[in-house]
C-alpha cells in the first residue's frame, strides 16, 4: 500500500526511511551512474530531502520500500528552477498549484510488481493534487522513463528536452485531474476506492489547508 510521509517524519518510519535511500542510491547511483551523493550509510539523500518533501512510499509486505517520488512546492526551492531551466526556456516555474516531483524510484525487490507499484506511486501523487485543487506536476526525466509513462497511462506534456535518443532529458507537466485519475487505474487495474483509501488513511479528517502549505 501506498503511505504518504512528510521528511519531518520519516523517522517514525525507520525501514521505510532506510530501504529508501538505500534503493535509491541502487537506482541513481549504482544502476543510472548519476552524479549523486551516496552516505557511509549507503543512503542516497541530496538538499531537497531537508526541505520537509512530501514522499509517497509504496510499503511491500514486509514493510520495506517497493517504490516511491518526492515533491516539494514550486514556490521554494526546487531541482528544476536550480538546475534544469535550460529545459524550459529560463522560465522559472513558480505557482502555489504545480509542485515538483523528483527521485522517482522502484526498488530492486519490487520483482514482478514493479508495474504496480510504479502505478501506485504516480496514482498517489495524482489523488494528492486532485484532493489540494493543485493544476499540475512538473519534473525532470530521462528517455528511459518515456515508455514506463505511457505504460502507466499518465505522459506528460513535454517542455523541452536536452540530448538525442537514450541519452535525452526532458522537462514535463503531468496534469492532476480526474481523466488522468482514470486512465492510471485503467491500465493498473488499481481500483479508484482503494487510491483514495491511500490518502484517507495518511490524512484522517486533516485540515486540507494545512496540509498543502505544510
């Protein structure tokens, strides 16, 4: 299942937290060979997870990661306005309805359930914006992550791209919306009932308004 998480937090979730920045320096750093940091712990984390990020975590059975994203609102500091503007023109993306959304990551154990999980964790980050009137999700992705989108069910509208064939980068926007809702639990099998028992469950009877600027 899905767990929506805030950095502040993530300590009251110490596998969860573990297995996740341990599977994203798997990903990122051994898998992907990006220029990332990776701790004695064997952690991946950078500046953006001390700036109290909203995770979805997809827990597995035996409570460990299966997959996750990070988002942070676009009106503080994000990856795209810091490092990614040749992407968008020089166009600062600054607006209270489009947040960010980074570390895109499915764990080495997620097996044949990676397309779930993959599904799970972009479903929960659309119900996110749909339950905060939020327009849209931009963030940056690599060419290997074109065919996992349209799989999904859930392509973003491209804003620029650096790079030619398997070594392109791209800037998108996903939209945060009831058809894009759909189209996920379509190609998933993932039920909408169960999506927004994802959020119920993280945020009961929450003051929505706090939640969005937390």
């Amino acid at each position: 299942m899905i767990k929506y998480i805030y950095g502040d937090t993530l300590d009251a979730f110490p596998m969860l937290r573990d297995s996740m920045f341990r599977d994203r320096a798997v990903q990122f750093k051994e898998r992907l060979k990006w220029d990332v940091s990776v701790c004695d712990a064997g952690f991946e984390t950078d500046e953006y997870d001390a700036q109290n990020p909203l995770y979805m975590i997809y827990e597995l059975p035996d409570g460990s990661h299966g997959g996750s994203m990070r988002n942070l609102p676009t009106t503080g500091n994000t990856m795209i306005n810091d490092h990614f503007t040749n992407l968008t023109d020089g166009v600062i993306i600054d607006s209270p309805l489009i947040w960010e959304t980074t570390r895109f990551c499915l764990s080495p154990n997620a097996g044949k359930m990676a397309g779930k999980i993959a599904a799970s964790v972009c479903l929960a980050g659309c119900e996110a914006g749909i339950r905060w009137a939020l327009d849209s999700s931009v963030g940056v992705f690599d060419a290997r992550m074109v065919h996992i989108y349209k799989r999904i069910g859930w392509e973003p509208e491209i804003l620029g791209t650096s790079g030619e064939n398997k070594g392109a980068i791209s800037a998108g926007l996903w939209a945060l919306d009831e058809a894009s809702k759909a189209s996920i639990c379509a190609k998933s099998g993932i039920s909408p009932a169960e999506v927004e028992g994802w959020f119920d469950a993280s945020f009961p009877e929450a003051d929505m308004s706090e939640i969005l600027v937390a």
